[in-house]
C-alpha cells in the first residue's frame, strides 16, 4: 500500500527542537523520551536561532514554537524568545518547572513591547497529583502548579495542555476539574487545551503501541485538508537538520535536509503516528491558529 | 475591469444584530461613502436572522460570503470556528441550530449566491476583501498572531495593495512597507470585548493616499438585548450585548487579545 503524500502549502510554522531531546523530566507518556541523559539532539546555538529567524521573513512565517525536551533549560532561552517577538508570535512548550522570577519579568516586558503574543504552553497531565504524578513524576504536579501560579503573577495566561489519559466521554468532567483546580491557584481564567496521546516513544510502553489498522491511506486522503496537518504548515529546525514535524523527531526518515530550503519536499504518511494527525488535524497549534476546516471556496475540510 | 472607487464603507459579522446594521446604514449614508461591502458572518449569535436580509439589500450593500454563510447555506452543521472548550461548543451549536432554524430558505439560496471574495479599485489602490484571509475564509488573523511579513507575503500572491477581512471580531490595520495594507474592518455584530457596548465599522479612503478610519457605532443595544431575550438565546450572549465583554468562544483569542478582556 502506497503511504500517501502531504506536500507543505505553505511554511506557517517555524519549530525549533531548542534543547534538543534533553528534559529535567523523563515523563512516561514522552512521544521522543526525552529526559536528563537523552543527548539523540542537543541544545540549538542562539545564532543558529537567529540565522532562520532572517530567514523565516523570506518564506513569510507566521507563528514561531519551540518545544524541546524543556526549553527552559537553554540558559539563553529569555534572550531566545526575545528577539523572536520582533518577528513575529512565539509560542514556547514547557513543563513549567523550571521558571525564574527575573526570567518571566523579562519575558513579561518583551510581549509588552512587542506587537506579538508570547504563548507559555504549560503540560500538566492531571488535575491532581494523583492523575498527573504517576505520569510525570514525583512532585510534578506541585511544581508544575507553581509554574502556572509564577506565570499568572507575571500577568501571563497560560494554556495548560493536557494529554488525554482517559475516555473521551470523561472530556467534560477533566475539563471542569482543570477548571476548579486552576482557579483555586489564582488563576481566574485558565485556558485549557486537551491533546490526544501520540502512541511512539515511552507512551508507547505506557498505554499501547498503535494497532495494525490505524494507518493513513490515500483513500482517506480524498477530500481531506492536508493543509491542516502539522507537517502540511510546518517545519523543525533541530541542532542536526530540519524534520518533518515535532512528533517524527525520532524517525530517520522524519529528517528532510541539513537547512530549510533542502527541507520543503512533499512527505509521505507513512508513520503510525499520523493516524492521530489524521483523526485530529493540527494537534500541535494553538487554538487561535485554526488552521483546518475551509478553503475560500467553501469546501469543507477535515472535520 | 475592476470597479473604482474612492471613499467605501465596510464591515463584517452581523451576526443578525439587525439594529446594528440599520444605524451603521444611516451612518454611511451620512458620510458619503460611494459604496458599502460587507465581508460576511451575516447570522450567529443574535436575534431573528431574516431581518438582516432585506436591510442589506435596501441598502445596496455588495456582500460576500463568510464561514457562517457557507455553514448556514449549506447546512454544513457548525460554524467552522474548531471550538474544543465544550462550553464554547455547547454556545456555537445553540445559535447555530437557531440560526439554521430561523433562516428561510429564500435567504439561505441567496447565501450560496454570494461570492468568496470581492475585488475593486480604490483610487490607486487593488483592494481584495476577504472574510478570514485571503486563502482560507475561516483564518484567524489576529493582530497579535500576524507578522508583518506574512502579510507581505498574502498581499503579492494575491495582487493586493489593500487587504481587508474581518472574522475575528476585534479590528486593526498594519501598514506595510510599499504602501500596502492590511485591515481587519471589524464587526457590527457584537462589542469588541472592551467594556463598551457600540461596535465597529470601517471607511477606507483613497484620496489620494490609503487612510482607515474606524467609526465606532452605537445603536440601541438595550432593545437587540431585550430581543435576544424574548427569542431566549443564551443568557451569556445579551449580557455581551449589554456589557461589552465576550464571556464565549474565547478560546479562539491569543494571548494578547484575551489579557484585553475581562473573561
Ligand atoms: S513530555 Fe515534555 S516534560 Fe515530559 S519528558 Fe517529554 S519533553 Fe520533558
Ligand atoms: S506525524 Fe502528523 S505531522 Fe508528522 S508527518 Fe505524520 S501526519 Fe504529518
Ligand atoms: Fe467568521
């Protein structure tokens, strides 16, 4: 069976894998493993940073991410996220464990100057330490909570992003109790987005690899809008070339060239993992970037 | 040969807020505009959506088709807007089955009529209206979330000196090195999350140079209010009308835009 292709429409989003595969957490649900001893990609320089950051202005990026591993454990992670809001948006992913007060005020101040919103996506898997800790580690709920409470006094609205370990029929409830629990930490008005787990990495041996079926074929691809995939907007900068997509870190074949011009092939789904692109769409985005549903003519898209 | 102008008004997102529609009719009229566009979204959220039909035709305003209309028209099912709060979405689906419940026919046959995008000249400038963005019409182009050379980018594939879109509900203009521009025109149909209770629409002028001007518009919400009510749409929403504050379908706003809010 031929794996079918996405081609990228169009460079939207710029990732950067800034501490590579490196983490202070080793997390059981990890889709790339990454954790204290993980060197498989290492920390990006500052000036590689800037270097596409010019570069992205050619190819009119719209939305910088950087995720890692954890990014604030590049010690130039502040100055990183600076200039990028001269840019353009930036959006970092972290586990929130790590921040510091003089850090999040300079972070505080350079949103404030710029015409650009600065994201801080927190990952907290549970609204208690009960749910979350026996995914993320010991104490990693308080830790985490702390982060969120840092970040609020910073004037931040940060959006917890929460993997989904239950049924989908439990959305609503984990969703309240996110709420309630926010809330009772002095965050007033939380912003919550539920992620569907990526079944590659650790995850896999947490809950279950993917099954036979749950691959992408060109069937399904009629009609579907490509365009709303990750890998159909999107491209990663890493210290050893330029991937697909944040989630194929891991795969060789995820690796499309050494710099961003050689990396704008078409890309065939041929990994398990993009079932769970093909089932969601854009899981990686942020919500104000709907990326999926209509073309200009109407027609309707992913669902 | 594209149609010129000089001085047009335009808005989107009526959101059946009819009585807003009317005053900013008047208001045009009242500045001499050559001609009125509106950018689509012409239900959702407010009360008795076939009222919003016969004013814009009274009024001459050329239309065009937003996500709103093509769900309604097409009765795709949803507004298209990728809600996941399920608040957010319990919300969206009310108004939309209202919306769908209250729209003739006659009126959802004229929505499929209505183009994708509209094109003309103002004085020197190609003006290309869009409803999202010039390649998706559900794009979200946030002042926040939108960089200036991204905008560059959409108006040389799209041969625009001027784009103008809505969707997004709060407006803002970006001038762009070589003159060009890009304006959200805003919407009429409800406050723009700020605490006051008009709303907004835009007049783009070209002579000679490109200048926007938002024209802030106040209507009697007070009675849209209390229609919403007699109709029993979502308490949440009237109090919108009322307030100014959005206090749904947040999700949706980045950073920046959501810290401007109460909610
Ligand atoms: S999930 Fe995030 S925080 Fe946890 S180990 Fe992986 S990179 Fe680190
Ligand atoms: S994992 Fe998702 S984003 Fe990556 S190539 Fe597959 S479908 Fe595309
Ligand atoms: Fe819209």
């Amino acid at each position: 069976m031929k794996a079918p292709l996405v081609k990228l429409e169009a460079l939207d989003h710029l990732w950067f894998q800034v501490t590579g595969t490196l983490c202070n957490l080793t997390c059981h649900h990890c889709f790339i493993s990454c954790g204290p001893t993980n060197h498989a990609f290492e920390q990006m320089t500052l000036e590689s940073i800037r270097d596409a950051l010019e570069a992205s202005r050619r190819h009119g990026v719209k939305e910088y991410f950087f995720t890692g591993g954890e990014p604030f454990l590049h010690r130039q992670m502040v100055e990183i996220l600076e200039e990028t809001l001269e840019y353009g948006p930036a959006t970092v992913l972290t586990n929130g464990t790590l921040f510091d007060e003089a850090g999040l005020a300079r972070l505080a101040r350079a949103e404030g100057r710029s015409l650009y919103s600065l994201e801080l996506r927190i990952s907290i898997d549970g609204f208690t330490p009960e749910q979350n800790d026996p995914i993320r580690g010991k104490g990693t709920f308080q830790r985490a909570m702390r982060g969120v409470r840092q970040a609020v006094e910073h004037g931040f609205l940060p959006l917890i992003t929460v993997m989904r370990s239950w049924g989908e029929d439990e959305d609503h409830a984990v969703f309240e109790g996110f709420v309630d629990t926010l809330r009772s930490i002095g965050y007033a008005r939380p912003r919550i987005k539920l992620l569907p787990p990526l079944r590659i990495g650790r995850e896999e041996k947490r809950s279950r690899g993917y099954g036979n079926d749950e691959v992408v074929t060109e069937e399904m691809m009629v009609g579907y809008d490509a365009g709303a995939l990750i890998c159909g907007h999107s491209r990663v900068l890493t210290d050893r070339g330029v991937w697909v997509c944040p989630i194929l870190i891991d795969a060789p074949d995820g690796k499309l060239g050494d710099t961003l011009e050689e990396s704008f092939d078409a890309f065939a789904l041929r990994h398990r993992a993009c079932h769970t692109c093909w089932l969601n769409g854009s899981i990686c985005s942020n919500p104000s970037s709907n990326a999926a549903g209509l073309d200009v003519a109407g027609k309707r898209a992913s669902s | 040969m594209l149609e010129r102008f000089e001085r047009v008004a335009v808005f989107g997102g009526v959101y059946s807020n009819h009585l807003a529609l009317a005053a900013l009719l008047e208001d045009a009229r009242r500045r001499s505009v050559d001609a009125i566009f509106c950018l689509g979204d012409l239900g959702a959220f407010g009360p008795n959506p076939d009222k919003v039909f016969p004013l814009l035709r009274a009024g001459g305003v050329s239309a065009m088709a937003g996500n709103y209309d093509q769900s309604i028209a097409s009765d795709l099912g949803d507004c298209q807007c990728g809600y996941t709060d399920p608040r957010d979405n319990h919300y969206a689906h009310l108004s939309y089955r209202y919306t769908y419940g209250r729209t003739s026919s006659e009126n959802r046959a004229w929505m499929r009529t209505l183009p994708a995008e509209i094109r003309f000249m103002l004085g020197r400038y190609r003006v290309l209206c869009c409803h999202g963005s010039p390649r998706r019409t559900n794009e979200f182009l946030w002042e926040s979330t939108t960089p200036t050379h991204f905008i560059d980018k959409l108006a040389v594939a799209h041969d625009a000196d001027v784009i103008a879109g809505t969707h997004t509900g709060i407006k803002w203009h970006r001038r762009l090195a070589s003159d060009r521009h890009f304006v959200n025109v805003g919407v009429v149909g409800r406050p723009e999350n700020d605490g006051r209770t008009n709303v907004w629409y835009s007049i783009l002028d070209a002579r000679p140079d490109f200048t926007v001007t938002f024209v802030p518009l106040d209507y009697d919400h007070e009675s849209l209010a209390r229609e919403m009510e007699i109709e029993e749409l979502p308490r949440e929403f009237v109090e919108t009308i009322r307030t100014g504050w959005w206090s749904t379908c947040l999700e949706v706003l980045p950073a920046k835009e959501r810290k401007k809010g109460r909610f």
